[in-house]
C-alpha cells in the first residue's frame, strides 16, 4: 500500500484514492470472512 501515498494522480486529493482502496478493504474483509466459514 506504500505506492498510494506516492501516486501519480496525488493532486485529485485523498477522496479518489478512497473509492479505491475502500471497496478493495470490503473484498479483502468479504474473502476474510467466507474462508473462515467455508
């Protein structure tokens, strides 16, 4: 995750980089979750 905080596109500001990495966080807890129960 250390290459966000250096990404190009930097200047649109923190919220772009959100709507990526949030739903990213959402899958990952999502795999998290249906591998402990599966």
């Amino acid at each position: 995750m250390a290459e966000w905080s250096k990404a190009p596109d930097s200047s649109s500001g923190p919220l772009t980089r959100a709507w990526v990495q949030i739903p990213l966080l959402t899958i990952h807890v999502f795999y998290f979750f249906y591998f402990l129960y599966s």
